[in-house]
C-alpha cells in the first residue's frame, strides 16, 4: 500500500519502547493503520494525538503487511485537550471511529463529517454550537454501517440536541460497538456527564 493524504488520527496505541500504531481516517482510502517509528519521542508526540490532522505517507510492500507511517502536522487539537468538555468530546469521536470502522473501505461522507465536528468543538464557545453536529456525526456513522440513522437531523436548541445525543446511546452501544474490545462507550459516559453541567442537570 502506498498513500499520501490528508488524514484525521483517530488512534495511537504504543507499540515497543518507543513507536505507536497509528489509525487515520482518510477521505478516499477509509480508515489505515500505520507503524509510526518514534511516534512516542518528544518530537513526533505532538503530532500523534486523536484529532490531529496530519499529512500521512504510508508505505508498505505487500497489503498483508503493516505499512511503515511518516505523519506531518496540519492542524493540532492539542490546545484543547487541557479544556474537560471539549478533550471529552474529541476523545469520544475519534474513539467511536477507530472502534467501528473497517480498514481500507471508503466512506467518503465520514471524513468531512469528522473534520467538521473536530473544527466545530474547537471553534465554537461551548457545546450549544456543537452538540448538534456531533449528533448527526453519529447519526451519519449509523445510516454508513447499515444501522439506520435516519437523514442529519435538526434541532431548535441545546436541549433538543441533548435528548437526541441520550437517544443514541443504545443504538451506538448495540450495533456499533457491539463485541468491540475495551468500554470505549466510557467515552461517552464522560462527555454525557460534562454536557449535563451545561443545562446544570444532575444526573441520577
């Protein structure tokens, strides 16, 4: 396999001393995975980290074998991972696309879909102008799976959007996730748990 593009990571899993195993969603090719050789050093750290969008070379010799990954920053989430609801909601997106999507099939829709949630909670002042967006990012990953989904869906305001966001709780947690490794659903335990301070909910 041999790929230059622009790329969403999604995930990095530490791999030996020093290198990681890293997921990108790209527009044409779907989710890759590459090997990143010092992926954990102090230089390449940075660049890294779920959410980025980086600028990725993969080569390999056959598709049975790992391709070897050089990633180059584009556009760093980093400054917004110290912030506990916008760091909750990029951990959430991009775990749910590292865990569901398949490796190597296009879903063109997805990549843009993604990119604009990640410009939108790092853009907007709060989850009002957000929320929304990350509810048809989830609606959208449903109808591509075959799940339903329904079209993007509209709301009047934060509130609307929140009920829809508890509505697909079970749908993601029975068809998405189901059988995947690890609570990734966690993830979105945590951000459901932030998005309740913004209304001053309480949850029970």
């Amino acid at each position: 396999m041999n790929l230059r593009a622009p790329a969403i990571l999604v995930s990095a899993r530490p791999h030996g001393e020093t290198a990681v195993i890293a997921r990108m969603l790209t527009e044409r090719e779907g989710l890759v995975a590459g090997y990143v050789a010092g992926g954990r050093g102090r230089q390449l750290r940075p660049v890294v980290i779920p959410g980025n969008l980086v600028e990725v070379d993969l080569r390999s010799k056959s598709d049975n074998q790992l391709p070897f990954a050089k990633v180059e920053l584009l556009e760093s989430r980093g400054p917004w991972l110290s912030e506990p609801l916008p760091a909750a909601a990029i951990s959430w997106v991009t775990a749910l696309t590292a865990s569901v999507l398949p490796e190597r099939n296009a879903y063109p829709s997805l990549y843009p879909a993604l990119k604009a949630v990640l410009d939108a909670i790092c853009g907007a002042p709060s989850a009002r102008g957000w929320l929304a967006g990350l509810v048809s990012y989830e609606t959208l990953m449903l109808r591509e799976l075959g799940y339903g989904g329904g079209p993007p869906p509209e709301f009047a305001g934060f509130a609307e959007a929140l009920t829809a966001f508890d509505r697909l709780f079970t749908p993601i947690e029975k068809h998405l996730l189901a059988g995947t490794y690890g609570d990734v659903m966690s993830a979105r335990t945590l951000l459901r748990e932030r998005l309740a301070k913004i209304n001053g909910q309480i949850d029970t």
